[in-house]
C-alpha cells in the first residue's frame, strides 16, 4: 500500500517502504536520480543499436548498388563481346551463338546451338550469367540437350573474364558436339 510522507520540499511516495518518486511542494513529479540514470543508459543504447543497424543496412545497399553497376559493366563490355567473338568464330560452321541481356542488366543468356537443338526444358543450349539477388556474386548456368535442369557456379564478379565466358561457352559446345544431333523423334517434336 502506497504512503505519503511530508518533507519540507518534497513529499515521499513509498511502496512497501521503498520511494519509487518524489512530488515537489508543487505537486511536480521529480524520479529516482537512480532510476532516471538506468532509463537514460537503456534508452541511449537503444538509440546507438538503432544508428548502427541503420549504418549497416546503408553499408549494405551500397555494397548491393556498386555490385550491380559492376555486374552491368560485365555484361556490356566482358560478357557481350566474349559472346560475339565466340559468335564470329562458330557461324562458319553453321552454329548460333545469340547473347541477350535483361533490361535491368542483371542477367545475360548466350545460347549456343546448331539446327533445332533443344534442352529437355525446352530452352536452347545456353549459359546464364545473373546477379544474385541476395549475394553480391555472380550465379553461372549451364543447360545443355541432355541437361535435366541447370549445372550452376557461382564466382565474383571481378572474376568475369572474356576467357571465363569463352570458357564457359567452349565446355557447352563440347558437351553439345559429344551428344551429337538431336534424334528424330525431337526433330519431329519441334
């Protein structure tokens, strides 16, 4: 039970003997310089944790849009050109290379493929070059005739070579030429 006591300035609340405030003679609440300093010290880490993840999440989305705009920058001048050379180089022998890219950037797909070359998914013989969306690495697709779904690596962007997509682009070929034409029965599909 709460008492009152009277003090020449301040009058004393107490909950079981313990002042949990103190009222001025103006009837103004004046808190434990205790307690006062604990809520202060809580209340400032709170607001130092809250800077800090806020600063990380900055850190974070800065490290994402420099990651992208490197990404892009690969696309254009690594990726692209890689493709076109290897491009140049096939079309003698009746081969398509096509590379394309998405609007934002983010992906590149080259497809290598002869006649009606198609992977059980239905796709081109390709590789595919795409930001992670949540890494800031670069995911590397393989799909080929035989492929049930995808092979996928993963590298840094600054490791995006013109000799790492030729690579690439060789190893599919490769695997292509070693399965040979599609049969009949796909060439009648399509």
């Amino acid at each position: 039970m709460a008492e009152l006591h009277n003090c020449s300035v301040y009058r004393v609340v107490t909950v079981r003997s313990n002042p949990i405030s103190l009222l001025k003679a103006d009837g103004e609440l004046q808190m434990d310089e205790q307690l006062k300093s604990r809520f202060e010290h809580v209340l400032q880490q709170y607001a130092e944790v809250i800077k800090e993840r806020d600063a990380a999440l900055l850190r974070e989305k800065t490290a994402r849009e420099q990651f992208e705009v490197s990404f892009r920058s690969a696309v254009d001048n690594v990726i692209l050109p890689a493709a076109a050379q290897v491009k140049e180089l096939v079309a003698r022998t009746h081969w398509v290379c096509l590379a394309t890219k998405t609007d934002n950037g983010l992906s590149a797909k080259v497809e290598i493929y002869q006649g009606n070359m198609k992977a059980a998914t239905g796709e081109r013989p390709h590789i595919k070059l795409l930001a992670a969306s949540k890494a800031n690495d670069v995911q590397i697709y393989v799909t080929s005739q035989s492929s049930a779904g995808s092979k996928q690596t993963t590298m840094k962007v600054e490791e995006i070579t013109e000799p790492v997509v030729q690579q690439y682009l060789l190893a599919l070929i490769e695997k292509l030429v070693a399965e040979g034409p599609p049969d009949n029965a796909t060439r009648r599909g399509n």
